[in-house]
C-alpha cells in the first residue's frame, strides 16, 4: 500500500541543496492534494548571527535587554517568501514557514518532525567538509539515524 503524505517538513538554508529539496518537496505534494508543506530554517546562536545586546525601552518604562538578529535573518525571510511564491505557481500551498534564531538546526528540525502528523522530511544533503562533518556532525545524517517518518535527502 502507497503512503499519503500529508505534513511534509523541509529544512532550509540559503544553500543549493536546500533549494533543491523545497522544489523537490513541492513536487511531492503537488502529487498529494492533501499535502501541507511545512518549511523550518534555524540560524544558530553565534557571533555572526546577532547584533550586539541593546537596552530597550519598553512601553511601560522597563527596561529590557534585546538581541536582535543581523540581517541573515531577514535574508532567510525574503528567501521563504520567495519560496511561497514558486510553490504557489505550482499549485502547493506552504501551510506555515518558521524562523527560529538559536538552537540546533538538526536538533530543532527533529522536534519538528517528532509531531506525528509529520509523514516525509526532506532535507538537502550535506555541504560540510569532512572535518566539519567529524566535529559538527551533519543535518541529513543526524535526521536519518533519528527521525521516526519518512526521510528525502536531495542532492
């Protein structure tokens, strides 16, 4: 018997093979009327992501400190946006796309897709060099030994 899929999560970034598994998950749910595409992109808490720390004046006096994201942020945003358009042309909706500033992108892809409404996740394969893949680990590698749904690696 075939699997409907019906929550389909990619994980994206800005690189190629990222790009590849949105439109090959487009794809896939264009086969599957029912289909939702779910879209994460996580930007990891580092130096390179964040403004320094500011105080802000809230609306009662307080005051609070904010860290706001650098521009990448917004960068994943207008990326996204352009990822809802081409779905929309070809007849897919994005149900929801999220931008998550700190964490693990493995780690919080798989609390994504540890909802058991989530059936396929498709991930582009790894564009790490062998010694960031020893250190750091890589996405793709980490969502198959770990995930509990079907998985699509796109290269």
């Amino acid at each position: 018997m075939e699997k409907k899929y019906q929550k389909i999560v990619v994980g994206i970034d800005q690189s190629e093979q990222a790009y590849r598994a949105f439109i090959r998950a487009a794809h896939v749910a264009k086969e599957y009327p029912e289909a939702e595409l779910y879209l994460l992109s996580v930007l990891p808490l580092n130096a390179n992501n964040l403004r320094a720390p500011q105080l802000v004046d809230d609306e009662f006096g307080d005051w609070t400190m904010e860290i706001q994201a650098k521009p990448l942020s917004r960068q994943i945003a207008e990326l996204l946006a352009s990822y809802e358009q081409e779905a929309y042309a070809l007849g897919v909706k994005i149900v929801d796309y999220q931008i998550q500033v700190g964490g693990d992108p493995k780690l919080e892809l798989l609390k994504q897709i540890r909802e058991p409404e989530m059936t396929l996740v498709v991930v582009g394969a790894t564009t790490k060099t062998t010694f960031q893949k020893l250190v750091l680990g890589s996405v793709s590698s980490y969502i198959v030994k770990n995930a509990q749904c079907d998985i699509y690696i796109v290269r």
